[in-house]
C-alpha cells in the first residue's frame, strides 16, 4: 500500500502544492503505469483534483518524443476526468541536462497555465 503521508510531503514539499488538506483525504498512487509505451514510475491522483505523472529519465534524447506525448496525455485525462491541475515530474540523475532540455522542449508544447512540468534529481523521489 502507497505511503500516504510520503506522497503529501513530497506533492507539498518538492512539487510546491498549495492544496488544502482536505484534498489530501483522497490519494491514489500507482506504479509502473504504461502509457504509449512509455512507462511511468508512478502516477497520483490527488483528491480527484491533482495529476500527477512521474517518469525516470535516463537518456535526455528520449524527451524530445516523451515529453509531447505525456503533456498531451495528462492533458487529456486531467480534462476527461475533470481535474483541476496536470504535474509532470521528470527525475533524473543528471538534472542539469535534463531541466535544460526539457524546458527547451516544454516551452515549444502547448498548453496552458494549468500544466506543469518539475525536473528533479532521482534522490528526490520517496518511496511510495
């Protein structure tokens, strides 16, 4: 069973979610989703209101086609299901290389205010 209290620490801490409590009261984590053949570490679904989408990067070329497709995808569930708010985390262990080329890639996606890209170092993610 997900930590719950892991999963809080790290949305509020690490992604830097205002929800209030009570959207914590409702927390599902899922491990290794596959999604178009690329396969997520986790994804959350906070309080039906926060998606989350987490993916290891070990290569940064492989972002330049997982990236669109991922952005496009939490777009469409978090629209589908009516979330309020899409979170992609990329965790890497070179998170240099990775926020640059992400965000180069990011910038050119459309999207609106309500999704958002975090790029963070592997060590940062918690056991769920």
């Amino acid at each position: 069973m997900p930590d719950h209290e892991n999963i809080k620490t790290f949305v509020r801490q690490t992604l830097g979610c205002g929800c209030p409590e009570e959207v914590f009261e409702y927390i599902d984590c899922q491990s290794n989703i596959t999604l178009n053949d690329i396969v997520l570490r986790n994804r959350i679904n906070i309080g039906n209101r926060l998606l989350i989408y987490i993916v290891e990067v070990h290569n940064t070329d492989s972002l330049k086609h997982v990236l669109p497709i991922l952005i496009e995808m939490g777009k469409k569930e978090r629209d589908n299901s009516k979330f309020n708010r899409f979170r992609l985390v990329a965790a890497s262990d070179n998170i240099d290389k990775t926020k640059k080329v992400a965000d180069d890639i990011f910038k050119t996606i459309e999207k609106d205010e309500k999704i958002h890209l975090h790029i963070i170092i592997k060590t940062d993610l918690p056991t769920f």
